[in-house]
C-alpha cells in the first residue's frame, strides 16, 4: 500500500498494464510528454517512448474512432478525451461503431478499449467542461460504464477495464483526481467490473451514488449519524453493468433508498436505479424512493449558480430528513 | 501483369456485377429484406484495389460494400446467407448488406454511417504499425463521405504518423440524390453541391500525401495507382489517396426513384462499363477469346447458383442467438 492521489493511481495503472501487456498503449490530448491534463499519463510517454504514448490532433472523432479501429485489430488503445463533454463529437465512434461492431458481425470480433475522460462540476467551468454523460453510454447495448470513487477503485477498476475485452468508458471526476488515498501496490490488484461496494453499513436508510457524490453521501451520513439516522451509502463504481443485487439487498434492510447523482434527473442512472428498486424491492419501502441530482439546467459559470444547481452536503441531509 | 491476371480481373469483374444483379432481383422479390446499396457499374474499383493487396491485409468498407468483401476473397454463399438472414451468414443475420464484415480476411464491416469507416482503418493501420505485422490497410468510401469530419481528421492523423493506409475514394458523382461537382459545372438544376475544388484528389496536399486521379472504370489503371500506393505504405513511408472516377448504374438505393439524375448521363456512363470495356479490350489485344468469355460466363452462373441455393437452405437463427455477443466474452 501507498498512498496516491486519484490521478497518480491512474497513471499507475496504467503503467503496469503496458508493462503486463505490449498491446496496451495510450492516445489522447496532451498525453505524452505533458503527462495528461490533469496528470494521469504523468512518466508514462519517458518510460514507453511516443509510439506507446501518442499525442493526437484536437480530433476526438478521428482518434478515437481511430482507437476503435485499433482494438478491433489486435491492439489494447486507451484513449483519453480532454474533458468528457467533448465525447459528443466522438460519440458516433462509441454508440454506432465500437458497442455494435462485435454483435452486429456475429460475434467474429472484438473491440477491447478503454475510453476514458474526466467529467464533473464545482469548478466553474460552465457548460461545455462541466457536464456528465454517463447516462447516454449506459444506455447502449454493447458498452460499460465505469465511474471510480477512490484512488484504489481508479486503480483496480481501469486495470479491469483495459483487461476487457469489450468497449469500457471510464468516467473520472475532476474533483477527485487530487484527493488521496492508500493504493495498492499490487500489479495484480483488480476490482470487478458490475460490483459495488458498501462504503458505509447503515440500517435506516440506503444512499446509491456513484463518483464524486460518494464523498458527499459519507459526509452528509456522519452528520445524519448525530440526528440519530443511521445511512447506508453503495458506491456502484460501475454504472454499467450496474450491481443492482447490491442495492436491493440494501434497499431490504433499510426500507428506504435514496439515489443520489451530480448530474441531471430525467432518464437518469437514479431513474433507472428508481425502477429497478420499484419493480424488484417495492413491499419493501416504507417511504418514497427520493432522488436527488442537478437542477434541470447547464452547469452555470457563477460559482453561487454552479452550487444552487448542483447537489449539496446541506440538500443530501435536508432530503434525507424529509424522508423520516 | 499477366494474362491470366488480366483473365482474373475480368472474371472478378463480371462475379461482382452478377452477384448484385441477384441481389437486385432477390430483392425486388423480397427474398432480401431491409436495404441494400448496389456496387453495379464501380467494379473495377474493388477489383484493381484488391489484387493489390494480400490476404490478410485488412479492407473498410461502405454501405456499398459487396463488390469489396467479394473482390477481397469472401465466400458468395456466406454473403448471400447474411442477406438472406440467414444463421449461416457472415455475421449469422445480425448485419445484414450495411454491416457485412469478415475479420479473418481481413474485412473490418461495411459500414452504415457514412465516412464511419475511415477512422476505424485509420485504427488498424495503427495497429499494423505497432505490430509490425507489415500490414496495409485498404479505405473505400465515396465522395460524400469525404464531406464528413472523420475524412479530414482521419487522413490528417495517419499522415503524421506515416500510417499504411491507402485511402480510395470511389467518386460516383453522387452523394444521396445530389450531385457533386466542381463550382459551376454543376447542371442539375437544384440537385447539386458546388465543390469549389476540382478534384477531390487535390484534397491530399492539406494533409501532406500523394493525392492521385484514375480513371475507376479502367480495373488495370486501378491496380497500378493501388499497387504503388501499397508499397509505399508497406515502406513506412506513410499513407496515400487515390481518386477513383466512376459512376453507379443504379440509384443510391434500391427502389429508389431515379428522378435526380439525366438519363442520358446514366446512358453515357453505361457505354463506359468497366466489365465490357475491358473484354473488348483483351480481345481486341488478342489475350482472351469469345470462347473463354462465354466460359467464364458460366462459371460466374454456376457460382451464384450454388451460392444462392446455398442461402435459400440455410436455417433462419435461433431466437437464443439474439442476445448472443452484444458482450465479449
């Protein structure tokens, strides 16, 4: 064990899997000597030279479609985007290409890349290096998405992801990428792909969130705790395949679920986290499943707008309360 | 080149025009389903491009795509299975004409977005060069997908990286019902896009390759531009585009009203027809005779008989098969 920021076991990552396996290699945006925008391929173009750590043009299209292409020919391609906002422009390369390309050929190929991107707000970025897309991804057939809370899931998650034989999408959130924890120093260290973690037991009442929310949820818990409710917080780490099993289980024991997302409500992972608990858990809720997300608007610049719009430790503990 | 080569390339020709003949027939009859795009009249391209490359070099294609996956080495039976919609397909029903693909010939799928293909070609040249497999990578597309931004991004980046790809345009004129020509020659009468380059060739000096017009009808002038184009790709010496000049007989898609286009523009390419063209051509230079032409006729029949009978027998898929592969194992 060490400890590391986000970014740092992201970088470390990513290491061992090149070292582990020559087809890995990385494609992006300021990837190489530059070490990543926000890090995570900080060393990496030193130790494996520019043909394993290629800087791209500003073509998220190209590239990454390109990356597609790679994998579907024998080689591991990690493409890192900028920010994720800009995965619309790539997206035809994602949604059209990368998640149908094995089933549409009859199961006679296969696509194993990792896309990954820094997502999020409280940054006042406004609306084009704020927002979070992880909805869209998880709605197709064909792809996972996977969204770490903590600089030890960064590392066991996107192992298992570049160890992947499909399409991953892998959703990093900026705020998190400078938070430390201890990671293990194990190259073999891998987290499941579809399993969630419990990252506080609690009886009264069940938090799903996801990302940078989780940190939100274990803070607004301690501070529940002192009012005598007692939270329950799941961190999916993975969108899809999500671990609904997990949440249920909870969601039985408590008999009350609250999901809580950074990003909009409507057709959301916590509406699709609603319906499951509906359908598969509903004899056992004693209140209203509650869903707290962004209000529905683009993330605005103004930081005292950015904050009204988003989710807040103060919110969490108001909904939850309400809840009783 | 050979005799025998050019035979070939007759033969290849003329499987490619019988193949979407059938189709174009199986489909009026509804015994093919969905949409198909037809290669009909564009021949030459397929078969020039391919001849130039090795089995196991990989090929992109277009939602016009049969003529390559045909001219690429893949079997008429399996082809015909997949149109049919049949388990015994290439990809056991599940893609259909604008999804056709055969990985271990090296065809990475015909594509149904158009220009979505360049990029993924640009990927295996990539791949190619990381592994030093020696590899090249065939790129066809028409002339409306050099409009999209995957064109642009894509040739700009194997240009930089000196990528073996050979990307080849097949300019039919058309992309969708409108035509696209140089600024001011333009006749359609509100059916046109003005291009303000001449050629779409000259578009390769932006990215820094060679940029090369041939004639698309002429299967022979096809090979040569290829077969260099490959070979400097094989050198490491970086990709190139080749502008193949042609035209296809039948409209975008089939049952489409053919109300766009003049008929006697359609009638004056007809005479250009890459397959009689070239069987004038090697008879007139003494290389192959009346007698083989008819020959090779009957083999082409007996061919697409047996493929299509072969497609006709085969099962529909088990409904197990549609949740089959949408995750890798």
């Amino acid at each position: 064990m060490s400890k590391k920021s986000m970014s740092a076991a992201i970088a470390m990552a990513q290491r061992e899997e090149m070292i582990r396996d020559k087809t890995v290699y990385i494609l992006g945006l300021d990837v190489g000597a530059y070490g990543g925008a926000f890090g995570c391929t900080r060393g990496l173009w030193k130790e494996f030279g520019k043909e394993r750590v290629m800087d791209m043009p500003i073509a998220e299209a190209g590239y990454v479609g390109a990356a597609v292409g790679s994998a579907a020919t024998g080689m591991r391609p990690i493409a890192e985007l900028q920010f994720s906002d800009w995965i619309t422009i790539a997206s035809d390369m994602l949604v059209n290409q990368a998640a149908n390309m094995r089933y549409t050929f009859g199961g006679s190929l296969s696509v194993p890349m990792v896309l990954r991107a820094p997502v999020g707000g409280y940054l006042s970025a406004a609306s084009q290096h704020s927002h979070m897309f992880e909805s869209w991804f998880a709605f197709v057939p064909g792809l996972k998405v996977v969204m770490p809370a903590t600089p030890a899931d960064a590392k066991g998650l996107l192992k298992s992801a570049i160890r992947d034989n499909g399409p991953v999408i892998f959703f990093e959130h900026k705020k998190l990428y400078d938070i430390t924890g201890e990671v293990p120093d194990d190259p073999e260290y891998l987290v499941p792909l579809g399993k969630a973690r419990i990252a506080r037991t609690g009886k009264d009442v069940t938090i799903a969130t996801y990302s940078y929310m989780v940190n939100f949820a274990l803070e607004a818990a301690e501070k529940l705790a002192a009012d005598g409710i007692d939270v329950e917080v799941i961190d999916l780490r993975t969108i899809k395949p999500m671990d609904t099993d997990t949440i249920i289980e909870s969601v039985k024991k408590t008999n009350r679920l609250c999901c809580l997302q950074e990003t909009w409500l409507t057709c959301s992972v916590a509406s699709q986290i609603s319906a499951v608990v509906a359908e598969q858990a509903f004899d056992y809720l004693d209140a209203p499943i509650k869903r707290i997300g962004a209000l529905d608007a683009p993330n605005p610049f103004s930081a005292k707008l950015e904050t009204y719009i988003l989710p807040s430790v103060e919110k969490i503990i108001q909904e939850i309360k309400s809840m009783f | 080149m050979t005799d025998e080569t050019k035979k070939k390339f007759y033969k290849d020709m003329l499987r490619l025009r019988r193949f979407e003949e059938n189709v174009q027939d199986l489909f009026a009859k509804m015994k093919i389903l969905g949409s198909v795009h037809l290669y009909i009249g564009e021949e030459a391209i397929a078969v020039g491009a391919c001849a130039a490359i090795n089995k196991d070099d990989y090929l992109a294609s277009t939602h016009r795509g049969h003529g390559h996956m045909l001219a690429k080495g893949a079997d008429a039976g399996r082809m015909f299975a997949e149109l049919f919609g049949k388990e015994t397909g290439y990809n056991k029903a599940k893609g259909g004409s604008m999804h056709l693909a055969a990985p271990d010939i090296g065809i990475m799928g015909a594509n149904g977005i158009v220009g979505g293909g360049i990029p993924l070609a640009t990927g295996a040249g990539l791949s190619a060069q990381k592994l030093k497999n020696g590899k090249v990578v065939l790129c066809f597309f028409g002339d409306g997908a050099t409009s999209q931004g995957t064109f642009h991004e894509s040739l700009n980046i194997a240009a930089s990286y000196n990528l073996p790809v050979v990307y080849i345009c097949e300019n039919n004129l058309y992309a969708g019902g409108v035509k696209q020509c140089f600024d001011g020659e333009c006749k359609n009468e509100g059916m046109d896009y003005p291009r303000k380059i001449k050629d779409i060739a000259d578009r390769a000096s932006g990215y820094g390759m060679p940029g090369v017009i041939v004639d698309g009808n002429d299967v022979e002038v096809v090979y040569k531009a290829v077969n260099t184009a490959v070979k400097r790709a094989r050198k490491g010496d970086g990709p190139s585009l080749i502008e193949c000049k042609t035209y296809r007989w039948r409209t975008h898609y089939e049952v489409e009203p053919d109300t766009y286009r003049p008929q006697e523009e359609v009638a004056r390419w007809k005479e250009k027809c890459p397959i009689t063209c070239y069987a004038d051509k090697l008879l007139g230079q003494g290389i192959i005779t009346q007698q083989e032409l008819l020959d090779i006729a009957e083999q082409v029949e007996d061919e697409m008989n047996a493929a299509i009978e072969f497609a006709e027998k085969s099962p529909e898929p088990e409904l197990s098969e549609a949740l089959q592969d949408v995750y890798a194992d």
